[in-house]
C-alpha cells in the first residue's frame, strides 16, 4: 500500500445514489461497517509508518459496546493467550536440529559459517538453543523467553561463544554488526549465575561494560528479556540515581548478581567505597577496541585491578579487534580462545557500500538533495558527522528541506538522546543526524541507509558506523562523501569494501591507490581533517554580512576609544584646577 497516497486521498461523491440516499442518516450496519473502515485504514497507516515495529497494531476491532464489550474483549485476549501458550508448547516440542556431535560436524559448521576458532581444546559449538538442554541444562525460563521473543536460532557467534563461555574458558569474539554478539555473552552469564545456588546478597557476579550510556540501555534491556520470571536472579544498569542511591548508602550493591555499566561511573562508585568487585566471576567487555583505545584504556585498566577474583573468566567482544587490542587481551587473560566470524575487519555482507566523490563541502549538501529527488533518501536514515559543530550546521541545513530531521551528540543530556532514540525507532523521526555517539553497539533493526557525511577516520569507525544498517540479515545500504583532503583517508575504507566483497561500490582509478605508511595511518587517526562550514549560503550574501559584522565592530572601537579619549580630557582637566 502506498502511504502517502492514502494520506493525500479526497473526499468523492457516489453520483449513481439519488440525492435522498446521499443525505439520509446511515444505518446501523452502514455506521458499524464505516467505522471498520477507519478503523483498518488507520491500522494500515500505523503499520507503513512504524519501521522499527514498535508499535501494537489492532488485528480486529469490538464492535459490542457495555458488558458485552468487556466479555468478548476478555473472551479474546483468554483465545490469544491459549494460542500463544499452545504456539509456545509447540514450539518448545519441535524437534531441534542434529546435535554437533563430532569434530567433523564442528569443521562443515565452521566452513559453512566462514567460522574460525583458534586455541586449545575448543568447544564444540551448538547447533540450536534446544542443544543447551542437553549439554549445559539451560534454565527453562531463560529457553522460554528467548522463544518467546522469537529468538529461535542461534547465529554462529552465538553457537561459537556460548559453549566456551559455559565452559569456563577466556575468550576474545570478533564478528559483524548486527549479529547477536549481546546474546552471545549475555545467555552463558546468566545461566552460569542461575545454576550456581548461593545466598541472596552475595555479591556481584557478573559485570558488563560499555563505552557509551546508550549501549549499556541497550544491553539491560536484553538482560531483562532473557531473565524475565528469573527470581533467582537480581540485575541492575548503574544508571545516574542507583549511582546516587549507593554512594549515600540507601541501597546495598551486593543485592545485584548483574550489573551494567560505563567504566567512569562505575570507577566512581567503586572509589567511594560502596561496590565491591572482588567477587566478580565473569567480566564482559563490549565493543573491546574503544574500551582498550587510549581514551579509555586508563579507565579500563583500573576496573581490572579491582576485580581481584583468582577463578574470574574475561571476554571481549567487538565487531572489529586490532592486532594491538588483541595483544592487551592476551596480557589480561588466561589461555582465551579466538572466534572471528567472517573477515577480521569486514562489515556486514547484506550492506551495499559506496563511494561518492563530492568534490568540496557544498557537494555534499547537493549530493544529500540530489538522493531525495531521485528517491534515493528512504527513511529511516542515520548521517554521521565528526564533530559536534558540524552536526548541529547539517541539522539546520536539513531544516530547511522540510525533512523530519534530529540530532543526537555528547552536548544532549542523556534523558534528551534516550527521547530522540525513542522516537527514531517509533518512526516520528525520519532522519537522525549524529557523532560518533552513535556509532556503536546501538540496534536500530530498520535503518534503510547509512550516510558517512565525514569520512571516519579509520576502518573501524567505518565499520561501526555503517553497522547501523544491514542488522539481523536485513538488506542494508552505506554511502561515504569524501572530497579532495579525504585522498588518504579513503584508503582504509576501500580495504574494507574489498574485504566485505562490495568491489562495484567505487570508480577503478582507486584500485591504484598505494598503501599507506604507518605516519600516515596514525596522521589521519589523531588528526581530524579541517573542513569549511556547512552551509549553502550564497559567497555574495556571506562577504554582506561579514562587512556589516566589520562595520559595528568598527562602530563599537570607535565609540570605545572616544570614551577613553573623554575620560583623559576630564582627567586633565581636573589636574589644571588643582
């Protein structure tokens, strides 16, 4: 169905009625059926305009009114819960898949997968949730919700990762955007913590970090998915009031078994004394190449040295490990096992990647309009920028195109970001304009295009960025700006679209391209590349209003000078008296 012809429908006249029929008062039935009318039309713009599906759409509508309305609503909702309980007993009595048995079956599944696992005595990996029952007796409740919530298949980094986690092991995972690396980490931790009976305030036993506030929103909203009915089992995100609450001793930290956190809220807490990690049983690491890069690699490293339990297991994942990052982790753990799905440094293969020369900064703004004439700007949509400055100039540009646009970056609070996300996955935001703030872990299922504005300025902020789309196997498309200062910074760009197979998604002259030195490649990471404003203000308009500016700062150092002038004459002037 075509929305916006639906929206832009006019009224019509039935001119074969006779004029009696046109005006007479409908009828009962005529008003009943009317009203299931605009009732589905109404369901049917919701659902074209909700692209995240978040939103509950109605299937049927009552048509009692009174008592009668509450028994057939009841009646309803009683038939819809014996439906999903029997959808959910018949899903629990399928039978699942041939178990993995042999190392063969092990090798087929990784060829199959493009699956490599490196290290001693590694796992066989599962080849269904159902699989867990037998060889790890996952807790029923946590099978149940991951049905429910209609995860039925496990991705590879799933099947690779959560025997090894179960089997006590270290672990560093590399695998794509968008390919269930939460569950991954989140499903062994919670089943270890649930089939372990100890006390209630024990302590801490699993924590999880996360570089950005949104991506640890993000994970404790899947940890309260799969513990969902779990009584057993207390989680907690270290959000600003339980940070509040514990430093003034209202509630006791060891009453959480789980908790989520950024590292400098959590190194805050735990200075002051009122968290204890000395019992921690499994750290997580989450997008592990941010959390070990030199901004945060401090911060990290302190988290470490007060997790001080001999048998504590550490994993790492992130959807790109450089070789540096993977030797920091080497240092910290003992004897981990390796997965990486995929290429090491590739972006998902449901993404289509392009490189679009612009020339300068005003062919960019012509490139993003020339999209939305030729229907190329299908919403959702997600524009990465590098700085926060120039965010906020596109935000206006695209103001004045009409476009449903917002903006999201460090200078928001959390509370106006957790908004604009919100109502970016309701489909009341078309466009989202953003930093880097962004480009990590955050799952948005339905974003159609990626636009790196700026280009990023190394392959795994590529990566990252452009993850935002293509996610769960979803067709997904990423399009790079770059203009003549961005020669160099192109370079790592390409190697991923190379490596990702996306080789018809820029000109031949590139293939040219020489490698780049190492200054080089450290040049254009520390170095942002100094660009002119956004803005499509004619030169004519810009070189006025920069005159008028030189005219009243000129008039306002004049009349600043005549008043110290006048000062001094009155100063004079009061010595010759004397």
């Amino acid at each position: 169905m075509d929305i916006f012809r639906i929206l832009s429908r006019g009224a019509s006249l039935n001119k074969k009625k006779g004029i009696t029929t046109d005006y007479a008062l409908p009828s009962e039935k005529q008003t009943q059926k009317q009203k299931h009318k605009q009732e589905s039309l109404l369901n049917e713009v919701e659902r074209e305009t909700d692209f995240f599906h978040t939103r509950k759409h109605n299937s049927n509508s009552t048509t009692t009114s009174g008592k009668g309305d509450k028994l057939t609503n009841g009646a309803n909702s009683n038939k819809e819960e014996q439906m999903e309980t029997n959808e959910t007993k018949a899903k629990e009595e399928e039978i699942p898949p041939p178990e993995l048995t042999t190392e063969e079956d092990a090798q087929t599944f990784r060829n199959l997968h493009k699956s490599k696992v490196t290290g001693d005595d590694i796992p066989i990996p599962i080849g269904s949730f159902q699989d867990m029952i037998g060889r790890f007796h996952i807790n029923k409740k946590v099978l149940s919700n991951l049905i429910d919530n209609e995860f039925v298949e496990p991705t590879p980094i799933q099947c690779e990762s959560i025997p090894i986690t179960l089997n006590n092991r270290d672990l560093i995972a590399c695998a794509p955007t968008g390919s269930g690396k939460t569950l991954a980490f989140l499903i062994p931790l919670v089943q270890q913590i649930l089939s372990k009976n100890v006390s209630k305030n024990h302590g801490i036993r699993g924590l999880i970090i996360s570089p950005t506030n949104e991506l640890a929103v993000q994970i404790f909203q899947e940890l309260e998915i799969i513990t969902r009915g779990c009584k057993q089992i207390n989680v907690a995100i270290l959000s600003k009031q339980l940070a509040s609450k514990l430093n003034n001793n209202i509630i006791k930290s060891s009453k959480y078994d789980i908790i989520v956190s950024t590292p400098l809220r959590l190194i805050d807490v735990v200075k002051q004394g009122n968290m204890d990690l000395s019992k921690i049983e499994q750290l997580i690491i989450d997008e592990a190449d941010k959390l070990f890069d030199h901004g945060f690699a401090e911060q990290t490293d302190e988290i470490l040295t007060h997790c001080t339990n001999p048998k504590i297991r550490k994993s790492i994942f992130s959807a790109t490990i450089p070789s540096s990052v993977e030797e920091m982790a080497h240092s910290i753990m003992k004897d981990p096992l390796r997965i990486i799905i995929g290429h090491k440094e590739a972006a998902s293969n449901t993404i289509d990647q392009k490189l679009v020369f612009t020339g300068n900064e005003q062919g960019k703004l012509l490139a993003i309009r020339q999209m939305i004439q030729q229907g190329e700007f299908k919403p959702p949509i997600i524009i990465f920028l590098q700085s926060i400055t120039r965010a906020k100039a596109l935000f206006h540009e695209l103001l004045y195109d009409r476009l449903n646009v917002d903006v999201i970056h460090a200078e928001r609070t959390p509370k106006q970001r957790e908004e604009v996300i919100k109502r970016f996955k309701n489909g009341d935001i078309w466009v989202l304009i953003t930093t880097d703030v962004l480009a990590r872990g955050v799952d948005f299922k339905g974003v159609n295009l990626v636009i790196n504005y700026d280009v990023p300025q190394s392959a795994q902020a590529y990566v990252h960025r452009i993850g935002r789309t293509g996610r769960g196997g979803k067709a997904g498309k990423a399009v790079t700006f770059f203009t003549k200062e961005d020669d160099k910074a192109i370079k790592p760009i390409l190697n991923v679209m190379k490596q990702s197979g996306c080789n018809d998604g820029y000109s031949q002259w590139m293939e040219d391209m020489g490698k780049l030195s190492k200054k080089e490649k450290k040049q254009i990471k520390t170095h942002e590349i100094q660009r002119k404003k956004i803005s499509t203000v004619p030169k004519v308009i810009k070189q006025k209003r920069k005159q008028r500016q030189d005219m009243i700062a000129a008039s306002k150092r004049r009349k600043q000078e005549s008043k110290q002038e006048s000062k001094q004459e009155s100063h004079s002037n009061d010595e010759r008296e004397e």
